[in-house]
C-alpha cells in the first residue's frame, strides 16, 4: 500500500544538546512523525526555508502538518502583544503562513496541530485570544480535557464521540476567519477544531490539542488517508489570505 509523503513542520532552536555537541539546530519532538508512522504516512521533517520555497516544497508532498509550538506574532493579526503574550518568532511565523497558504492553494492535504490551527486561521483572517486559562499544565506538563464535536462536520466524521485529549495552550481562536467552519468545542466553549468544508478543499483540518502526546490516531489517519487517495492534484485556486496588517506579515 502507498505510503504517502507527510511534511511536518519543524522549527530553530539555539541551544540543543547531544552528546559533546552543542549547536543550533532544527528541531521536532518525536511524537510528530511517530504519530505519522502509526497513522500510515512517511514522515518528511521541513527545516525552516525561504518563504518563496513554499510552494515547491509543498508540491513535493502528498500531505502537510503544521506543528505546535510558540505564540503567534500579534501583529500577524493587527492586533498588539499584551503582558501574557510569549516573545515572537516572525521567521517561523513567515515559514508556516507559507507552508499553509502553498497547500491551501495547491489543494494538498494539510492538519494544524495546536499552534497551527492558529496559522490557519490568522493566514484566512481570523484573529486570536492571547491567554486564557484551564487549558494546560505546569510548565512542560500536558493537562487532558474534553473536547465535543460539531455534528455535520469533517472531524466529527472522524471523531463521532466525545473525547478526551491532551493540551498544552494558553491562547486560542477568538474570531474565525471566513470560510473556516468550527468542528469542535471545549466545555468553556473554546474553539477547538478548525476545517474548511469539502468543497472548498479535499482536506483543511486543524485542531488545538496535540494528538501526537497520545494514543489516538484518527485525526492523522484521516490525513494520511486523504493524501494517500490522490487528493493533491496541483495548483488550485489561491487562498484567499487576508491583507497583511503589518509591514511584517508574511
């Protein structure tokens, strides 16, 4: 059976440490790409590039997830960085807009994992809260809580009941962007899943939990299963992206 080609965003640290070696490098934990291999797909792990590469990297793939990590840039909203707001990373910021905006736009299979479900939905428009509570533990530590989904869409297809994940986030999806459709819910009501619907693109899923901390594969499995039926099928029509609300938007 085919095994289709996943990219996994991975990401610069400065200070990593193996052995006797003590280098920047780039970085992912292991979870992404074991997550992948359980689901059925090869994982391919994407070192931070040029923007303007984007597009041909992604044409390479069959699928495409945008992992977690660090708060989003304010500003890549229009909006300012309050007290609670981490530091920002605009290199990474720049390099995930364009991975996503290149599948959106080349109609490639593409999950957002936590951070980016936020991507996703700052690339379309949408806006983000910058903290809020109940939604992690101490530092480093994942918290579980329960998630419902929206019936009638794409992830309750996938995850028809109830369930329990595990999260790591103190920000989260405040306005959502047009065109992308809620999938599911926290208890608070936090928005935790994000798609665009099936005729808009074969695959756009995002959600704000970490599957790849736990035992449940079914939302990669769904990537994978998209990628492997052909989905990718070139260049499509172009995302509509919202206009940059600052000179450093990317």
């Amino acid at each position: 059976m085919h095994s289709p080609l996943i990219g996994v965003s991975t990401y610069m640290e400065t200070d990593v440490r193996w052995g006797v070696w003590q280098h920047q490098a780039a970085v992912l934990p292991a979870g992404y790409h074991r997550l992948v291999q359980r689901a059925g797909g090869t994982a391919l792990l994407l070192p931070p590039d040029a923007d303007e590469r984007a597009r041909e990297i992604v044409s390479r793939l069959d699928g495409l997830v945008l992992s977690g990590g660090p708060d989003v840039e304010p500003a890549r909203y229009g909006a300012g960085p309050e007290p609670e707001c981490g530091p920002p990373d605009p290199a990474r910021d720049a390099w995930e807009l364009a991975l996503a905006r290149a599948a959106l736009e080349q109609r490639v299979p593409v999950l957002g994992i936590c951070r980016g479900m936020q991507i996703l939905n700052v690339l379309l428009g949408g806006t983000l809260v910058q903290h809020l509570e109940g939604h992690r533990g101490e530092p480093g530590v994942f918290a579980e809580h329960a998630v419902r989904p929206v019936a009638g869409t794409r992830l309750a297809a996938i995850l028809p009941e109830p369930v329990t994940v595990p999260t790591y986030h103190h920000q989260a999806v405040a306005r959502v962007a047009a065109g992308l459709v809620p999938g599911a819910h926290a208890e608070d009501g936090t928005v935790e899943a994000l798609e665009l619907p099936p005729g808009e693109h074969p695959f756009a899923l995002a959600v704000q939990w970490h599957p790849e901390e736990g035992r449940d594969v079914r939302v990669m499995r769904a990537l994978v299963d998209a990628a492997r039926a052909g989905t990718h099928s070139g260049p499509g029509p172009e995302a509509r992206t919202a206009a940059s609300p600052s000179p450093a938007a990317g």
